[in-house]
C-alpha cells in the first residue's frame, strides 16, 4: 500500500472534525470470480455505538470486514470510516482502527506480554510504553497470570482475549471484530461478552460480525442481517425477535405417527400454525413472549392428548428464526454452518 501522502494528511485534518456517522457504506460490491460476496451494501454506525452485523457462513460478513479494514479493494461503491475513504486513505483509516480477526494474528511461540509488546513496538511506541500499555492490557483482560507462558499454551478464550487485546494496543476509535466468540465454549463466550462490553463502555464504535442472534442482542445497539451479500433486514434486537414472533416451544414426537396429532395439541398456543419437521420427528410453536405460561400450556396440552414427547425445551429466537422468517430458508440452506458452531441457548424443561 501506498506511504502516507500530503493528501492523508489534509484529510486527517479534515477527518477530525468530521461529523458524520463512524462508519458509512454505500452500495458496497466486491465479487470473487463469481461468487457475488457484496452485492450493493448499505449501512451507517453512529459513533460510538455497535452494529451487530448478523449472517450464516458464506454471507459476505469477512468481506465486508475486510474492505472496511482496508484489506481488500472493493469492486463498487463507498465505505467511509471516521470519514476517509478506505480506497483512496487506507492509511488515514489504518491510524485509527483495530481489528480482531476469526484468524488470529498471534504468534504462539511467543509468551502474551511479548506479543503485546512487539505489536505496541510496530507502533512506534517507546519501549516502556509498549511494556505498560501490554500490561495494562493484559490486566484488563484477566492474562496477567498467564502472561509470561507460551500463547500456544493459551485455551481458545484466552487466545481470542489476546488477539482482542493485540487489536487494542494502537487504541482505535473503530474496532472491528469478526466472530470473536465463533468456537468458543460457552463459559469463555459469555466472558469475552464481558469483555466487549467493558470496551465499548468506553466509547469505542464497534463492528461486530455473528452467526448469532443472542449474542447480537446482548451486545449491539443496531442489528443489521445480512445473506448472500446483501442486507435483508435492519433494527434493534427487540425489533428482529418480534419479526420472528418471539419465544420458541419445541419438542421431539418419537412416535411418527403422533406428528400430525401433537401439531393439533399445540395449535392453540400461538396463530401462527407449528411448524412440522417429519425427517427430525420435531414440531415448534411460535409463542410471542408467553415463554415459560406457553411450555405448561403445551405440557398439559400434550399430556391431555396422551402424546408422549422428548425434549421440550423453551427456545429464543435464534438467527434461523429470524432467516426463516425473512427468507423462507433456513440460515442452513446456503454453506454448511461450522461444525463448532455454538448450541442455542435453551431452557430444558422436560
Ligand atoms: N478470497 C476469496 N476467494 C474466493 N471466494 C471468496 C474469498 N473470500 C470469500 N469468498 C466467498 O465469498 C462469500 C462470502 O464469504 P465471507 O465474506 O467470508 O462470508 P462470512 O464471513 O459471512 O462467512 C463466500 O461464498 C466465500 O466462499
Ligand atoms: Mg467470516
């Protein structure tokens, strides 16, 4: 790429009393041979804020990412971020973002301070700051412990928590995470939730990209959901789960022939009819928020009508929720999801 010119510096200058929202993308296409990846994005993130960009594998999420961290050149249209350009000012850009990547920028034989250190050191930092910057860091993400072992002797959260650290060395106005919880068990999921949160306490914008919607709902303020490369639907969290209808009852029929009979038991919960899976033996019922008065309401239900069931659980609407409503397909449709991908969170009941 191209060393800073005359004209980054100008509109550095320019870029400071920029305004406008933190992130800005019009029309944004980029294609690999002909897989459309983008295909005309839109969309702005007020400063300050965090846009939650929800899709399945395959949608166009790392695409996206990367034309707005200036790694990859777009086909068409504009992307703006603290308003320069990211075609024609990718170092302006570059000064003023971090990136936390699915692949992690970490050097394993490394220990986590050294890896902090020597980022801090691409960065021109003095040498001692580089050192009290990296152990601000890796206090404030729970490494201290472990801070002078090996990175590859670091469990998958604590290696993300590292890469997230290493991408909050520069300090950015604009942070980019891609699935930072993607693979993670539960436990390090919820504590890198924790994480994020604290960071964007402090005022950072920040662009987060998931396969799913609860951990959008925890924590975006704006949702965008994007499939094969274009943005299908927009808005708060609440405004998705109500699109979908809410809460979720499921349960498994093992006896076939009682499919048809259980769907009948559970019509009443909701005016939507339940959705019949016959390959899986599986019925669901959409119940707005009745959550919990809906699960005893089928139990009787069910009971009553003598059908015998496995399972019941007591779902949130997940991003299939939400895709099957918007598209009529299920986010599974398209690209095989990862074989990590995370359970849905469910409360058991029966
Ligand atoms: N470098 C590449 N070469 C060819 N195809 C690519 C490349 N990067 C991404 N793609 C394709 O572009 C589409 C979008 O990919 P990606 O942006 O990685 O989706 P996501 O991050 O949402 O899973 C996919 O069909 C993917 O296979
Ligand atoms: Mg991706």
């Amino acid at each position: 790429m191209s060393p800073p010119t005359i004209t980054d510096t100008v509109a550095g200058v320019t870029s400071a009393a920029w305004n406008g929202p933190a992130i800005v993308v019009e029309g944004l296409t980029k294609s690999f041979g002909d897989v459309h990846a983008l295909r005309g994005v839109d969309f702005e993130v007020p400063r300050g804020t965090v846009l939650g960009v929800l899709g399945p594998n395959g949608a166009g999420k790392t695409t996206a990412v990367r034309v707005l961290t200036t790694l990859l050149q777009p086909d068409g249209g504009k992307a703006l971020v603290e308003g320069r350009d990211v075609v024609h000012q990718p170092d302006a850009v570059r000064a003023i973002i971090g990136l936390a990547g699915q692949s992690a920028a970490i050097q394993e034989e490394l220990t986590g301070r050294e890896n902090l250190e020597i980022i801090g050191r691409l960065y021109h930092l003095p040498k001692a700051a580089a050192r009290t910057r990296a152990a601000e860091l890796l206090e404030r993400f729970n490494l201290t412990d472990a801070a002078d072992r090996p990175a590859k002797t670091f469990s998958g959260g604590m290696q993300r928590r590292l890469d997230l650290a290493s991408s909050l060395v520069a300090r950015p106005a604009v942070l980019f995470l891609d699935e930072p919880t993607t693979g993670l068990d539960p436990r390090s999921r919820i504590g890198m939730w924790e994480v994020i949160r604290d960071l964007v306490s402090t005022g950072t914008t920040l662009l987060l990209t998931t396969q799913y919607l609860d951990e959008a709902d925890e924590l975006a303020d704006q949702i965008i959901v994007i499939d094969h490369g274009r943005v299908i639907a927009g808005g708060t969290a609440e405004e998705l789960k109500d699109m979908v209808g809410g809460d979720v009852v499921e349960f498994i029929v093992p006896d076939d022939d009682r499919l048809d009979d259980a769907a009948q038991a559970v019509a009443g919960l909701s005016d939507a009819a339940p959705s019949v899976d016959r390959g899986a033996g599986q019925i669901a019922v959409r119940v707005g928020g009745k959550g919990s008065s809906a699960v005893i309401q089928a139990v009787r239900q069910l009971d009553a009508a003598g059908i015998v069931t496995d399972g019941l659980t007591l779902r949130r609407p997940s991003l299939d929720d939400v895709f099957l409503s918007l598209t009529g397909h299920s986010a599974e449709d398209g690209d095989a999801l990862p074989a990590n991908r995370h359970p849905r969170s469910t409360d058991h009941v029966a």
